[in-house]
C-alpha cells in the first residue's frame, strides 16, 4: 500500500491510498489549501491502526 499526494482540479492538496492492485481504497475526501495540513491528514489515518473498532449495529439495552 501507499500514500499519494497530488494537487486537484482546484489545486488544493488531497490524499489517496492506494492498495497493491491499484485499488484506492481511501481518500482525503477534502482538499486542503496548505500541503503540511494534507500530510498532518496523513499521519492522523497512519496513526489509527490501533483505533479500536465498534461494531454499531450491536444495540445496547
């Protein structure tokens, strides 16, 4: 997998995972007007590997 950084249409920085098939499977969904910011964007998905997962379908009475 791997990161890339590229410019839009607009020229604002955005971001995009991409898998080993070429697949993106994510993206920054919003485009940031500074490039440090983009990368901040960056690091803050790198950094949720140990994000906890929850299941929101589970319902508690």
């Amino acid at each position: 997998m791997r990161f890339e950084l590229y410019r839009d249409s607009a020229g604002g920085w955005r971001w995009r995972l991409r898998a080993q098939n070429g697949n993106v499977v994510a993206d920054s969904a919003e485009a940031y007007v500074r490039r440090e910011d983009c990368e901040h964007g960056i690091a803050l998905v790198k950094g949720s590997a140990e994000a906890a997962i929850v299941d929101m379908t589970l319902r508690i009475a």
